[in-house]
C-alpha cells in the first residue's frame, strides 16, 4: 500500500503546511524511516491506516488513544508518533473531501492548526514531541468540525435531557429540567463541584461547601395534550422547586433531546470579543446551510469551562469569558473544578499550594478554591442569532423578572 505520508518530501509538504517547527518534522521523519525499514511497523502502520483513513473507524470515546505494544517495544517513547504520522496520513484524503465540497483552503488550514497546537502542548509538558488529543483530531480529519473564524464548529444531536420552549408571544425562553437528573436541594446538579479523589491535591473534597448535596430530588416533567409541566430552570443553571405550566397555546417546543445543534468550541489565545463571535458566527451559520442544507439548526450549544460556576462572581462584567458565559441559557450537570483548572494552569500545576497567581483568573480560581468554595462547569445552549449577539437574552430577561 502506497501511503503518501511514509514519503519524506510529502511529510515534509504536510508539516509545512501545518507549520510544524523543525525539530518537530525531524522526529516525525525519523519514524516514518522506521516504519519503512521494519517490515513489521510497516503492516502496522498500513492496517491503521486503513482502519481510519480508509475505513473510518476512528478512535471516538474520550479516553487515550490505545498503543499496540508491538510498536511501543519498537519505539518506545516515539510511539505517539507513530499514531500522530498514521492520523497525518489523512490529511490528503481530507483536502480531497474540502475540494470536492467547495470548502476554501484557509478554512482547512484553519481547522487543522489545532494539530500543531496540541503538538506544542505535549512538547511544553514533556520536553519532547509527542501527542494525545486523538480523540478530537479526528474530528477535523473527518471533516466534521471546522474552524470559521474565531470559533470552532460542528453539527451534532443535542446531547442534553432538558426542554426548551418559546412563547409565541413574547418570544421568551424557557428551559424545563430534565426529569431523570437528580438534584441537590439549590437545583445544581447532584455531586456538581466534585473532586476526583488526588486530582488537585491541596483540596479535598470534604473541605469544600456543597449545599445539601447529599438530599437528592427529582424534577417533573409531564406533557398533555394542553401543554407541558415541569421545573423551569434558571439561566443561571440550576432548578426551580416550583413546578410551572407551559400552555400550548401560549407555547411551542424549540428544542429537544437529539434534536440538531450547532456544537461550538473556543481556541486558546486569539481575540475573543463580542464582535470576533459574532463574525464566527454568521460565517458558521452560512456555512451549514450551504453544506448540510437538509439540517434544521434549533439551537446553539457550547459546554466549556466558560460556563464554570460562578466565574460571574470571580470576573468583572467586561471580562470577555464573563460576556460570552451570558449569551446562553445554561442548564444543570454534575461537573467539577477539573475542565477549568485544566485551562486555567494546564497539567504543569496540580497543587493547590504551589500553582501560579500570576493572571487575574488565576488569582480569582486560587483564593476562590482556598476558601472552600465550589467551582463546577455547565453547558449552556442559545436561540438567537448572530445579529442579535452581545444581546445576553436569556440572563438579561430572568435578572429584569427577579427584580419586577
């Protein structure tokens, strides 16, 4: 099987184009060697390419990426390169599949920089080039996630359990809970704020204060032919124990489990402005309709650690996280500290005592997390488009009703 990565001028291509630094191209090139004189690595390599790029039957669950242990005792700590090289020999499959959609060239360069980005994370917490993000790469190999702009996207099915509703009238937005989640007595999702036994050592779980997080309760939800009963649930997050009756007449579904939705994700670092979302946006909305034109977007969805409670509290109201966290109408789940922590000091820092307050944000999750307080991460959802975003609907309209 002729695999046009194995080819040094072709690797060489590919790296450039991902804009790999040279030490990086170096060791990819040493294992490609490798694979070429090891008939073994070689069979190895072919079948793995062949089962993902040729099959497509990726590695999906978010979990590492499994090693066969007849190319770790060949390559030892280069083994993740050996994995990194077989998902690059993809990327010309990939480029054929942008072209044959019409997609532009700088939308896959785009997409495919968060390769190189991944890269360099290995490099700065291990001093060398490896790699683990399989799990998500394979995304932008398949040509299911794009970048468009300052955002990511993709198209998925609504994972949540929630109900979202609209008046007719009003064109307000109301979010019933999801019967089947238990809940802490505050509404928040029971065992949110969790810590995974020894994940961030300097905290134990038991110091921290959860609210009655051991007095479970589950919400309602009934629909009739007159309309839906259930708990509504505050953008904010957490759950109403007053139950409510939507109208049908007064009332219509927007979105459900497993309807479609357009997934969002957030690159590090570049400019994150009301403005820079909503260029994305509109690029991301024009963008499926002209590919997926068969599918009906009900909503937007995000679930990063922008959504940590309560960073509104941490964070003035011009912090770019803080306006981005008020776009959406978030919902309950069981999260922890770890999605935030994760982004906020990465793996090199896992102590409480010794990790870093060189930054506003991580000065506010330290003295936050010293005081033995909760920090958990929801995801959120949005119905409002592009030209109404920086509006903060779903927030703005409940904060006016609480004070009426």
């Amino acid at each position: 099987m002729d695999i046009e990565i194995l080819n040094q001028a072709r690797l060489a291509y590919w790296c450039g184009r991902l804009d790999f630094p040279s030490a990086a191209v170096d060791a990819l090139a040493q294992v490609a060697r490798a694979v070429c004189e090891d008939a073994t690595l070689y069979a190895l390599f072919s079948a793995f390419h062949e089962k993902t790029a040729l099959r497509g039957e990726w590695h999906k669950e978010w979990a590492p990426l499994p090693f066969d242990v007849q190319v770790q005792a060949a390559l030892g700590e280069r083994t993740a390169l050996f994995y990194l090289l077989a998902y690059l020999a993809a990327l010309p499959y990939a480029e054929n599949e942008y072209r044959r959609r019409g997609v532009s060239a700088k939308i896959f360069d785009d997409t495919m920089s968060d390769i190189r980005r991944y890269l360099l994370v290995v490099y700065d917490l291990e001093g060398r080039w490896g790699f683990r993000e399989f799990m998500w790469i394979w995304l932008h190999l398949t040509c299911q996630l794009f970048r468009l702009g300052r955002l990511q996207f993709r198209l998925g099915q609504f994972e949540g359990k929630v109900t979202a509703f609209r008046n007719k009238a009003s064109r307000r937005i109301l979010l019933l809970a999801d019967p089947h989640l238990q809940l802490r007595q505050d509404g928040h999702a029971l065992g949110a704020g969790r810590i995974k036994s020894g994940s961030l050592p300097g905290i134990e779980a038991s110091s921290l204060d959860l609210p009655d997080a051991g007095v479970a309760w589950l919400p309602a939800f009934e629909e009739s032919p007159t309309g839906w009963k259930g708990h509504p649930v505050s953008p904010y997050g957490n759950v109403l124990k007053e139950a409510t009756f939507l109208p049908r007449q007064d009332w219509e579904c927007v979105l459900m489990h497993e309807d479609t939705v357009l997934d969002m994700h957030i690159p590090p670092r570049d400019a994150f402005t009301v403005e820079t979302c909503r260029a994305s946006l509109r690029q991301a909305f024009d963008f499926f309709a002209q590919q997926s034109p068969e599918k009906t977007i009900r909503a937007g969805f995000c679930h990063t650690w922008f959504f940590t409670h309560p960073l509104q509290e941490l964070l003035p109201p011009e912090s770019h996280i803080v306006q981005f966290q008020r776009e959406f109408y978030l919902y309950p789940h069981p999260g922890g500290p770890g999605f935030l922590w994760e982004y906020a000091f990465g793996e090199k820092y896992r102590d409480l005592a010794t990790a870093p307050g060189d930054t506003r944000l991580r000065r506010a999750v330290l003295d936050w997390l010293g005081q033995g307080q909760e920090l958990f991460d929801l995801p959120g959802v949005f119905f409002h488009g592009p030209a109404e975003w920086g509006s903060q609907p779903y927030m703005r309209a409940w904060d006016e009703e609480v004070v009426s």
